[in-house]
C-alpha cells in the first residue's frame, strides 16, 4: 500500500481536528496522566492533549514511519513525549497495566478484528484507566464509495472495517471493559471546493488511485461533501 505523506495530510483541513476535539475531552485527563495516542499519525490530537499533561507523559503509536516522521518534527526534543512504530493488530508496545488513558482518533477502522484492538487496550490500561477513540462506524462513507463502480467495477480501495454499535459494545464487554457507551455520530464534511476535495481524496480516502480517477471521483461528488459517519466508544478498565 502506498505510504502516508504526513506533510500533505497536516496542510489538509481535516474534520479529524473536530473528532480528535470530543475525543480528548471525554478522557477528562488529569495533568500528571500518562497518554498513550493509538494510530496517531502526524501527532496533531496528540499534541492537543499534550496541552493538559503539564506534569504527564504521551506515547504515541502508528505503523506508518512516514506519518512518525512528521510526528518526531512536531515534538521536537519534548521529554514528555515518546514516539513508538507499532501495529495496533499486535500488543501494544507498552508495558502492560502501565497506562492511564488511550486516545485513538480515525485510526480503528482500518483494523479488521477490533477483538484484538480491544484486548490490547485492556491490556495496556492500569486498573481505572479510560478508553476514548474515534472511527469510521456502521454508514461511514457509504454513499461515496456507492460511487466507485462508476469510475471502474474493478477498482480497488481498502477493506475498512465500519464496526456498529452492538457488535462494538459486546467485544468491549468481553474484553473485560466496564462504563460503556458507543454511538454512531454522522458528520457529513463539505470541503471547500473541487481542488481541495481532489487532494484529500488523493491524501486520505483513495491513495492508491490515479489522477484520473480521482478527478473523476471528484467530480462524482457534486455537493463536496464526503458523508462521514463516526464511531465513538468511551470506556473503562474496572
Ligand atoms: C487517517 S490517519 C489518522 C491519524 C491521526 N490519528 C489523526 O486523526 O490525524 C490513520 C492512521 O492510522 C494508522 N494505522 C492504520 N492501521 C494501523 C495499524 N494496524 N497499526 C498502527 N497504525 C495504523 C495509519 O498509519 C495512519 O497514521
């Protein structure tokens, strides 16, 4: 799969700032809390949160060296922060019980068995210690990619998983998490012309794609508007 390109995904205007936002807020993080970002690409949610861990520390975690490429320049030399190439498939790279709260933004849907993703995080998570993330859920961009047939029938694109909420809360459940509640919030997202709409599709939805296909893509999109729907879980480690 073609790699991420970090520097075009942070010029983007990406409404994964607004998830990343309720995201953080509903840890309610304390300032000497140790963070651990799962899939956090570039770092941009991660430094948000960062903003209230004056006295704590950030771990953050992807599998794309492109996208901890633009991480490592974003924080610099800050001792709070470490910065770990992982597959959210496999354990976390942490010790386990040694974390107080798992953020993960916009990430999670590109994982097939959320079993696992779920278990994991138990696992990483010291007694008390919260889970807030955010993905594609059940709809997520279902009338963009009802589209695609019309590019090319024998087009690919990736095999999200877009989980709902039942299936979501029955895995939480019996990964051993209490206190919790997921939902489906739709978040349709105009961008704000054609140009913009053909880079983040090119950056973000459709990256293997050639230039013609994604003009086409485009231009199928008539109102601009890419019709996110996103699954919210928040959650607890008793
Ligand atoms: C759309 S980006 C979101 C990045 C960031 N959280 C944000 O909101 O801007 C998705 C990220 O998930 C990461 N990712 C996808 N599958 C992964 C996996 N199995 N393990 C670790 N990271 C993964 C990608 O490398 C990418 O950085």
């Amino acid at each position: 799969m073609k790699a991420w390109d970090g520097v075009a995904y942070d010029a983007l205007p990406l409404p994964h700032e607004q998830w990343g936002k309720r995201t953080i807020e509903a840890l309610s993080l304390l300032p000497t809390e140790l963070l651990l970002d799962a899939g956090c690409g570039t770092g941009r949610d991660a430094q948000l949160a960062l903003e209230q861990l004056s006295e704590g520390s950030l771990i953050c975690v992807d599998q794309s060296s492109t996208m901890l490429d633009q991480c490592r320049s974003r924080f610099g030399q800050d001792s709070r922060v470490q910065i770990l190439e992982g597959d959210l498939d496999k354990a976390l790279p942490v010790e386990p019980e040694s974390v107080d709260a798992i953020m993960s933004v916009a990430a999670l849907h590109w994982l097939s068995d959320h079993n696992n993703v779920w278990r994991h995080f138990f696992a990483a998570l010291k007694p008390g210690g919260r889970i807030a993330t955010d993905c594609g859920g059940f709809g997520n961009l279902a009338k963009t990619l009802a589209l695609v047939p019309q590019i090319d029938p024998n087009i690919t694109f990736p095999n999200w998983y877009y989980a709902n909420v039942g299936d979501t809360e029955k895995l939480l459940a019996e990964a051993g998490f209490i206190d919790i509640k997921v939902s489906l919030r739709p978040h349709p997202t105009p961008l704000p012309n054609k140009e913009t709409l053909a880079t983040y599709l090119r950056t973000l939805v459709f990256r293997e794609w050639n230039d013609e296909q994604i003009n086409q893509m485009s231009d199928l999109l008539t109102d601009n508007t890419l019709d996110y729907v996103r699954l919210e879980v928040r959650a607890r480690k008793a």
